[in-house]
C-alpha cells in the first residue's frame, strides 16, 4: 500500500469497520497503532468530554492508513492459512 492523504476518511464508521476487518481486540489494535486503549475509544465512539463540553474525535490519517494496512495483512494472513 503507498500512503495517500487524499484518500483521507476520519468518520467513526470508516474506524469501526477498519477494526472489524482486523477482528482483533481493541488493545491489540491501540498497540500496533502505538495509542493508548483510550484513543482508540475516543475515535470509536467519536467524541470525549473536554473541560465538561463534548468534542469530536477523528482518527488521523496516519492511524487510518495504520489501520488499513493492518487489516490487508489479517486478510492476507487468513488466505494463507485457508
């Protein structure tokens, strides 16, 4: 896969299905990212409490090409060993 940013897709939807993919748990996931298991809540559910408002979160693209790129590799690793 080469990086491009102009397939950047931050939406909480696009980040559950890219973990679905993966099939892994969310603190596998957190740790091939390098985040903490708390990112990776945040970026699912899509907000966090700030200072007692609520503010959205997105996954950047560097988590989102991570996480894709972590994906084709369980897919690829589940083709082999089909």
């Amino acid at each position: 896969m080469i990086p491009n940013a102009e397939n950047y897709n931050g939406a909480t939807e696009y980040a559950h299905q890219l973990i679905e993919r993966i099939g892994k748990s969310q603190t596998w996931v957190a740790k091939r990212l390098g985040v903490s298991d708390r990112r990776v809540r945040y970026i699912l559910k899509g907000s966090r409490i700030v200072n007692g408002a609520e503010t959205e979160v997105h996954m950047t693209y560097t988590e989102q090409f991570t996480l894709e790129c972590l994906a084709v590799a369980v897919e690829s690793a589940a083709d082999l060993s089909a």
